[in-house]
C-alpha cells in the first residue's frame, strides 16, 4: 500500500513537473539492473555481455535525454535491463561451468588416485604373492639340499664305515705284521740265543739275557787291548748280536779282587769301552749299547782261588729284555 | 485554419512519400527474424522447463504480438522497437535455460566428486 501511494505521489509530482526529469520505470530498472550485474561475477565472468548491456544502458539514457517519454525510451530501457539481466546469467553459467571444470578435475584426480592405489594394491598382492612363492621355493630348495645332504652323508658314512673297515684292516694287518715282527725277533732272538751259547755261557737272568766272556781269551792280565783271539771272539759275538740290533746291550767289565779298588773299576771300565768300540766298529748301533765298568763288586767266583779268580776276570754283554 | 491544415496535411503527405520513396523501404513487413529465431532458440534449449527462462520466454511471445499489432496498425516506429523488447526477452530465456543445464551439471559433478570421496576415503 505504501508503495502504491509511494508511486501516486511520484506520478503526481511527474505530472506537475511535466515529465520532463522523471525517468520511467524501465529506464530505473534498467540502471539498477546494471549495476547489480557491474557489481556481480559478471564483471569478471561475462565481461562482453556487460559491456553489451551498458552500450543498450547507454542508448536507453540518450533516448531519454532526448525524448524522456517516448515509448522507444522505454522499449531502449527495457531491452537494457535484460541484457543487463543476460549478462548476469552468462556470469552465473560461466561460475558454474567453472565449479565444473573444477569439479571433473578433482574427480579425475581422484579416480586416478584410486586407480592408483588399486594398482598398488595389486602390486602389493602380486609382490606378497612371490614372497610366498619364494618362500615355498626356498623351503623346497632347503629340503632338496636336505634330502641330498642326507644322501651325501649316507655316502660319506658308507665311505666312513669302509674307511673303518679299511682301518681295522689295516690295524689288523699291522697287528699281524707286528706279531710276525714280533715272531720273528724272538726267532732272531733265540738263534742269536744259541750262536752266543756256542760263544761263552749264557744265562736268562731278571735283566735280560746275558753272554759270559772270560776275560782270559780277550785280555792280557791288567791290560786292555783285546788279544787277536778276542777279535775272533768278538766277531762272533757282533754276528749273533746283528739279528737282534733293535735291542739294547750293556757291555760290562768285571775283574778279580786283586789289585786296588779303583784301579779295578778304571780297568773294567776300559775294558768294557773297548768291547763296546769293537761292537760298535763292526755295525751294531752306538746308541743301543752302553759299557759299564763294574770293578770287583759283582764276583761270580771265590776269589780266593786261582780257577775263581779266573772265572771273575770277565767281561757280560747284557741284551736287555 | 482548415486550409492550413489541409496544406499541412498535404506537405506531411508529400514527405512521407518522399521518405518512402527515397528509403524504399518504409513500407516493408516487421523484421521478426530476430525475435521469432530467438524464440525457437529459447524453446529448443529447454525453457519450458524453467521457470525463469519460462516467463521471460512468455514474455518474449506477448512483445513480438505486442509487435505485431503495432505494426498491423501502422505504428512500424512502435512496433520496430517494440521487437527489441522480444528479443532481449527471447536471448535471456536462452541463456537461462543454458544457465539452468549448467548449474544442474555443475552440481551433479559437485555431487558425484563428493561421492567418490566419500566410498574412497
């Protein structure tokens, strides 16, 4: 109501002032709609249709200027208004062409990033899938290695059980052997046995078996250079003695209780050096035989008489057990 | 006075003629291409369908009538002018209509990115 009387007294006025200042309604609507549209996206957005509609705005004000009440003024006006109104719009559809653009970029992106991921994910799988399957690979690998590795190994404890066997063998045969060896010696040992006994007296006694030389046949008395009979002696001796070389011999000088002690022992001692040298001069190892001076401390006669005195005076080859 | 008038008349009579003959085209029929092709145009882009474009489209039909009329009744100046009110209606309900398909799919591609969003966190 108000508005109504509003117009009234506007078209009242209009009528006293003889229309001449009063724009019409559609010029008025059409400036509005101008700068509503100015003011809007439109600038920015549909700057040509905006510039359209303020050239039809412009028109619209030269008509009225000249002719302010002409109906051409305001079909000017009207027309300015809906290209007014039309640039608006255009700005509207641009904003909106725009939200798409946006939005079908952000959507592709988005669908991409999906795509993406699903091929991730189905790399992931396809990467989870060969670490099984090399995990399956290396467990069969293990149990082949296993499975030939016990093999091996049957091998090797067959060939061990044959190397045992071989060894036992071997161990057998080298206990034969030594046996044999052993049989041997003592058969050496015996024959040397009888080839001494045929030489001097032989006695089995606790520390081996010993030989009697008497000191007559391979000494002059108190001296102790061999005679040439004790050579032939010795000679003898050294052959028996050369079948049983792996044994040791202590070579012993004894005397009678004539003569002082010392002298005595000296005596032996050379004595036993001598018979010793010889042996050792006729092959037998210097490292198995010793020579030992026993002086009179270990008679095997009374040396109170002559013939017992005699048997004292002696030299014993000791062939340790 | 009659005489004047008569005289009058006669001039205004004589210079209309020589207007027309020298434009040649006083007389021609309303150029209604513009309107009635604007019209076509607002119908195929759907404005029917919304409302705003609708009544502008509505409008644009009444003013090239309106046009018509004017121009059945000799007011070719009118009717002329007139027609320019047809097709500002006609061009807006046009770009209405454009307007309208294209907030309906700048919304739907708003919606199916939000969609998609929201199923691929």
């Amino acid at each position: 109501m108000k508005t109504k009387q509003f117009l009234i007294i506007v078209a009242l006025a209009a009528i006293f002032a003889g229309c001449a200042t009063m724009p019409p309604n559609e010029l008025v609507n059409a400036r509005q709609a101008y700068k509503i549209a100015s003011d809007g996206q439109a600038a920015e957005l549909a700057p040509a249709e905006l510039h359209k509609a303020q050239e039809a705005l412009n028109f619209a004000e030269q008509s009225f200027a000249k002719e302010p009440d002409s109906a051409k003024t305001k079909d000017l006006a009207y027309a300015a208004q809906r290209k007014a109104q039309l640039a608006g719009a255009v700005g509207a559809m641009n904003a909106d062409k725009s939200l798409k653009g946006r939005a079908d970029v952000a959507f592709e992106k988005k669908q991409t990033e999906i795509i993406q991921q699903g091929k991730q994910d189905v790399r992931d799988a396809e990467n989870q899938t060969a670490d099984v399957r090399a995990e399956l690979d290396k467990q069969a690998a293990l149990k082949e290695a296993k499975d030939k590795s016990d093999a091996e190994l049957a091998v090797v404890q067959a060939g061990k059980e044959k190397a045992d066997a071989d060894l036992l063998k071997q161990q057998t045969e080298t206990a034969n052997q030594a046996k044999q060896d052993l049989r041997d010696s003592e058969q050496r040992t015996a024959d040397a046995r009888a080839e001494l006994a045929r030489i001097g007296a032989v006695k089995e006694e606790e520390r081996g078996l010993v030989v009697t030389l008497s000191g007559g046949v391979l000494f002059r008395s108190a001296q102790s250079s061999l005679l040439p009979s004790a050579q032939v002696k010795l000679d003898q001796v050294a052959r028996a003695l050369m079948s049983v070389r792996e044994r040791n011999i202590i070579v012993e000088g004894h005397t009678d209780s004539r003569g002082s002690e010392s002298y005595n022992q000296g005596l032996s001692q050379r004595r036993a050096d001598m018979v010793r040298n010889y042996l050792v001069q006729q092959g037998y190892p210097g490292d198995r035989i010793q020579a030992r001076g026993m002086g009179e401390g270990a008679p095997i006669a009374n040396n109170a008489s002559a013939e017992g005195r005699a048997n004292n005076r002696r030299v014993e080859i000791v062939i340790e057990r | 006075m009659r005489h004047v008038s008569r005289i009058k008349f006669m001039v205004c009579a004589a210079a209309v003629a020589a207007v027309t003959i020298i434009a040649g085209c006083a007389n021609a029929p309303l150029r209604t291409e513009a309107s009635t092709s604007g019209i076509r145009a607002a119908e195929e882009a759907g404005a029917a369908k919304v409302p705003q474009a609708s009544l502008h489209l509505q409008m644009a039909r009444e003013e090239l009538a309106q046009a018509r009329e004017l121009s059945a009744k000799g007011e070719k100046e009118q009717a002329a002018s007139m027609l320019l009110r047809a097709e500002a209606d006609a061009e807006l309900a046009v770009v209405l209509s454009r307007e309208d398909a294209e907030k309906t799919e700048a919304n739907a591609a708003v919606e199916r990115v939000r969609e998609l969003r929201k199923n691929n966190p």
